[in-house]
C-alpha cells in the first residue's frame, strides 16, 4: 500500500520502488546516528521498515523510516532532509505523514531517538522518556565500524 502526502512542489511517498538508496547510504554513512553503516543494512533496514522517500521533482532529498508492528508500537529512525532543502517546513511534512499514515493508527508507544532536534518532535507531541526507570537498552555502539574493518 503507497500512502502520499504533498506540499507545494514536494512529494512524501511510501512507494519502495521511488527509493534512491545508494543516495540514502551515502547520507546515513556520514550521519552522527549511522556512520560507517554498511550498504547491505541500509537495504534490509528498509526492507523491514515502512520507508518514507521525500521527492522533489522526481529527486530524492529527504527519508525516514517507521519500524513497526503495525499495532502497538512504532519507532522513527533515519529522518533527514538534505541540507539544500532544509527550512522549508519538509521534516513537518515528513512527520505528519508518517503519524498519518493508516498502518500507523492506534500505536500505543512511539520512540525515536535525537541528539539535535527536540523541538521538532516536541512540536507532535514527543516527550522525555517517562518512567525512564522501565526503559533499557542493549547498544552495539561502533557496529558499523565492524562492517567495513
């Protein structure tokens, strides 16, 4: 199922087959939160994901991604907007569509993880962790560090 939403000349789509990943590699490798991270887990990270491609004229400039059991839970990982296309209200856009999207409805827990952008998530409702004391994790930090060395 391809779920669109558009804004002026600029389109979000969830049509896999739009997805220029070789593009979405080359962004997430020289991220803070993927650095190093192999083709190959790009490509299954999207595979097992909804992906959400922002066009421009046909051009990819902007992606995330919704990792989800489309019934309680969903986690948000890999937005960006490519610089050049930035301040433009995209992310907004891009946010919108994927709380909008129809196998997203009625999820009891969102997550995403940010370093710089609290105040674009505040602004759908994202909050610090509650009861921060039930939350764990198990990080494999550098992992993608080993796919390449």
């Amino acid at each position: 199922m391809t779920y669109e939403a558009n804004q002026g000349e600029y389109t979000v789509s969830t049509d896999p087959a739009l997805l220029d990943i070789p593009r979405i590699h080359a962004f997430l490798t020289k991220s803070y939160w993927a650095e190093g991270v192999s083709l190959e887990t790009v490509r299954r990270s999207i595979e097992n994901s909804i992906p959400f491609g922002v066009y421009h004229s046909g051009e990819q400039v902007g992606f995330a991604r919704v990792i989800t059991d489309k019934a309680t839970y969903a986690y948000i990982a890999d937005v960006y907007i490519e610089e050049p296309h930035r301040r433009r209200g995209l992310s907004k856009l891009l946010m919108r569509a994927l709380l909008s999207h129809p196998e997203c409805q009625g999820m009891r827990r969102w997550l995403l993880g940010t370093r710089d952008a609290h105040g674009l998530y505040g602004q759908f409702g994202f909050t610090s962790l509650h009861r921060q004391e039930r939350w764990m994790e198990l990080a494999a930090e550098g992992i993608y560090k080993q796919e390449v060395g």
